[in-house]
C-alpha cells in the first residue's frame, strides 16, 4: 500500500538575485514499510523535498498525500500543519536543546506537539520505550550538553519516534558522526526501521549510504528526480551519464550507438578504443551519440594474450594497453591503464602480479558496458 505520494511537487525560492528552482516536478510514491532515500550532490533539492513532505516548507505547487489523506494541494489550497502530520523528523544537526535534560528533549513532541494532552505516566513510559529503541536506557536526566555526538544522533532519533509515527523523516543524520561511528549507525538505523515496520524518507548525499540503506533510492539532479530504482540497478543500470558519474567510479567512453537488430536493448559503439559491444539503459537511434560507463571492478585485466578469450565478440570485449599508474588500496589494486588515448581505470585483485609499465589485455562483458545518454 502507498503511504506518501508527491504529485508535481515544486518549490521556488525568491532570492536577492531572482528565484531558485530548488524543486522540480517531483513526483514518486512510497511504499508502506519502505526505506526510501534521496540521494544527489548539495544543492540538488533533497532537504527542500523533505522539508515539503514534513510541512515544514509549503510547495509553490502540486500536491501530497500521506496516509490516504491529502497534507498539501495547490489546487485546493489546502495544508495540514506540521505537528498534526503523522511525521517524525530527525536532522543533521541533531536539533537538541542545549537546555533541557534527555527526558525533556524526547517528551518534547508529546507535550507541545500534538492536540491531546497525554497524561504524565503515559509520557514517561513513550519516553523510556523510546529511549530503548535507541540504546539510551535508563538516560533520562542526563543534561543534554554532556551527550557525545553520537548519544545526541539517537536522542534525535528518540524524539522523532516518540509519537510512533507512521513516517520517519532523515535529513542526513549521520553526516556528523566519525566514519566508524556512522558504519555501526547505519546498520543500526536500518535495523531498526524495519523491526518497527515504519517507512522511511531518508537523504543524503553519500552514494555508499544509499546503497546500503535503501529499499530504493531515488537520484536527484538539480532539482529533479532523474532516476527511481533499487540499489542494484541504480549502480549497475544508470539512465544516465550523470548518475553513472555521481554513484561509484565509472570510466566514461564517448561513442555513437549502433543498434543490434537481434537484441533489442543491445548493440556496438564505436569509442575511440575501437568498437565496444555495449548494453543500453534506454532506447537509443542508430548514430547516436552515447557515454559508454565502465566500472572498474568489472574490467579483468590479464598479462597474457593466452589468457583471453579465443574469439571476443558479441559477449565479451577485450582491448590492450600499459599499466601507467598502479595504487595499493589493502583489499584491492586500483591500475589506470593507457589503452590508445584514453586512461581506464581498473579495479582488480590485490594479490594480481602488475606492475607499471606492463602490456595488459582488459577484457569486459557487453553486460558491463553500459551505454547512456551523452
Ligand atoms: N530558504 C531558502 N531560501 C533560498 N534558497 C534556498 C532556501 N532553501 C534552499 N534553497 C536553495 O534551494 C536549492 C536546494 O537546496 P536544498 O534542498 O537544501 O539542497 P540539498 O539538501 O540537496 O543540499 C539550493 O540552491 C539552495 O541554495
Ligand atoms: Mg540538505
């Protein structure tokens, strides 16, 4: 079942210099139970998006629902206030009061949030079953200033369940926290929202987050949605040159697209490395002009010409060049190898015997190169 839908939401701001297009005819839908993420470089309307869905800010036009009702419409003219949307929200900066103990900063929503006044046990026991969601049992009169960072993250995040909303909103929570930190918060915040079974908006700009996270990611560019996929296809499917680009490393190849008429999505590309058999994310006309995308871990690199396959084509594409960079990550080796005028990176096997300087055969299934719109 849906339980939010955009419908051409967009969001003008009026600036000193003239207006600010933050948000574009956006339009998606999200499933109950989903952890949904907003992924794209600063500036491309994530937050903007996330503040219109909390009501926070009100779209110039469009329209959302949320639970079946509608919390915003243009065309109505109607907008259901912040506190009374079924909406958790959690940010980046953490938002807690500096002046306030634990206790005050979860029950906040309880007291100043919501129509009906709870009573005062009932609040203590949302308040302490929050704060055991997050680990922080036991840590009501904690002063709030004397939190660690990652204690405030989840005081955040205590206070955005209290209300067991039905949506839980994510603006990069864990942007702030140290990378080990975050890794174990990840796992955690993930954990977490499916136990309780609540769906899940969450933004950032960190590609490797969203892949982790999500149930399915929604790439964001300038202000518009460019592509809705799971992870998997939104890294190895990329619509687009950009979100090939943004996701991951990719080597790009410019080409012009030939159609193979046995194989619909199929076909060759000429590249300046020669001709490539080629897979493509969309419907492309002969002659046109593509990127071809190469991630670097799909390209096998051999030292010998023995080593390839006999007869290339159709499947697997297999091009020559010295090694001109080679660089020790520990779990991996990351060479660049100088095939004609292009440098291709390769992300291969640490144990591999390379060295600069040597001839090597790159070989890569059709599969893997993926052609995308210029
Ligand atoms: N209150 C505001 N007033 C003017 N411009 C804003 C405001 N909020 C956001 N913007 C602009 O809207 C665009 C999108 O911002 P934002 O949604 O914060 O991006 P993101 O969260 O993806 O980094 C940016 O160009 C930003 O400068
Ligand atoms: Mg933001």
């Amino acid at each position: 079942m849906i339980l939010l839908s955009l419908r051409l939401i967009n969001k003008t701001f009026i600036v000193e210099r003239g207006e600010v297009h933050a948000v574009c005819d956006v339009s998606l839908d999200i499933e109950e139970g989903e952890f949904f993420t907003l992924l794209g470089p600063s500036g491309c309307g994530k937050s903007t998006t996330l503040r219109c869905i909390a009501g926070l800010e009100t779209p110039t036009s469009g329209e959302i629902s949320l639970g079946g009702g509608l919390v915003y419409s243009s065309a109505r003219g109607s907008v259901v206030p912040v506190y009374q949307r079924d909406i958790g929200m959690v940010f980046q900066s953490y938002a807690i009061w500096p002046h306030m103990n634990v206790f005050e900063n979860v029950a906040y929503p309880l007291k100043y949030g919501s129509s009906n006044r709870m009573k005062k046990e009932e609040i203590r026991q949302r308040v302490s079953d929050s704060l055991s969601l997050v680990h922080l049992e036991g840590m009501e009169n904690r002063s709030a200033t004397l939190l660690s960072g990652g204690q405030q993250q989840r005081v955040a995040l205590a206070r955005a369940l209290v209300r067991n909303p039905k949506l839980l909103l994510l603006d990069e929570p864990l942007s702030n926290l140290d990378a080990k930190l975050r890794e174990e918060m990840r796992t955690e915040l993930c954990e977490l929202v499916h136990r309780l079974g609540i769906t899940a908006v969450y933004v950032t700009h960190d590609q490797l987050e969203a892949l982790v996270m999500s149930d399915r990611i929604a790439v964001m560019h300038e202000g518009r949605l460019v592509q809705i996929a799971n992870s998997h296809d939104i890294y190895n499917r990329p619509v687009n040159a950009f979100v090939a680009g943004f996701i991951g490393a990719t080597n790009f190849l410019d080409g012009r697209f030939k159609r193979d008429s046995n194989k619909g999505t199929c076909g060759v590309t000429e590249t300046p490395i020669g001709t490539l058999f080629c897979s493509a994310g969309a419907e492309f006309n002969d002659g046109q002009v593509v990127k071809i995308a190469l991630r670097p871990e799909t390209i096998q690199v051999e030292d010998s010409k023995d080593k390839v396959p006999s007869s290339p084509g159709k499947t697997m594409n297999v091009f020559e060049g010295d090694i001109e960079i080679l660089d020790f990550h520990g779990d991996s080796l990351v060479i660049r190898v100088r095939v004609g005028e292009e440098l291709i990176q390769v992300k291969t096997d640490p144990d591999q015997q390379l060295h600069v300087g040597q001839h090597v055969y790159l070989v890569v299934s059709q599969d893997h190169c993926q052609a995308v719109p210029f």
